[in-house]
C-alpha cells in the first residue's frame, strides 16, 4: 500500500525554484507531523524540513533556512515543500515523511515516500 506519494521534483538551473509535493493516505498523515529528508549518494538521510500536525510549528535545517517553507493542506492530506533560491548543493533524492512527532531523526518517521529527485544545475 502505497501511502506517501512525492511529486514535483526535478531539474532546475541554479537560483531557481522547485515545489515539492507529498501526497498521503489518511492513516500516514492523520495527527502526524511530516517532513522532508534528503540523501546523497554515500550519505546518511538528512533532515531537511519538519511540520506538526496543526502547522503551527515548523523546524528547518541551517542549510534550507531563508530559503524553503513548508506547509500543509490536512484537508487534502497533502505536505508541500517551496524550495527557492536552489544551489547545487541541494541536488539530492528528497524523502517525504511522516511520524508521531516532530524529530530530526530519520529513525523516529514511521512513514516514508519512494523518494524524488532534486537536480540543481550550475
């Protein structure tokens, strides 16, 4: 059962804009924070960008801050990710999550997405 499905990504020049898109089923996203991870070839998941269930509170990753913003839409059960001003160094597969509470830890999501790609382009 798929229940995390991302759309939008792909490949963008440097200093352009990408909207990320995480579609869910009720049982992932129902009183769940979300998020979005991101993993280079060799590297560990690393945390991006984190929501609550309400929305209410939001936690970004140094290296995204000022430059992505994330939000939700509980009535489509649907966790978006604005990514503007995208650097090279962004080029990653990008993970859609969701988990009971809102952590930085990859271990403590109990719901991932297949993953997207995110190429940035010098």
């Amino acid at each position: 059962q798929v229940q995390l499905v991302e759309s939008g990504g792909g490949l963008v020049q440097a200093g352009g804009s990408l909207r990320l898109s995480c579609a869910a089923s009720g049982r992932a996203f129902f009183n769940r924070a979300m998020g979005w991870f991101r993993q280079a070839p060799g590297k560990e998941r690393e945390f991006v960008v984190g929501i609550s269930w309400s929305g209410g509170i939001t936690d970004y990753a140094e290296a995204v801050k000022g430059r992505c913003t994330i939000s939700r839409d509980n009535a489509k059960n649907t966790v978006y990710l604005q990514m503007n001003s995208l650097k090279p160094e962004d080029t990653d597969v990008y993970y859609c999550t969701a988990g009971p509470n809102l952590r930085r830890a990859a271990k403590r999501m109990d719901y991932w997405g297949k993953g997207i790609m995110v190429t940035v382009s010098t």
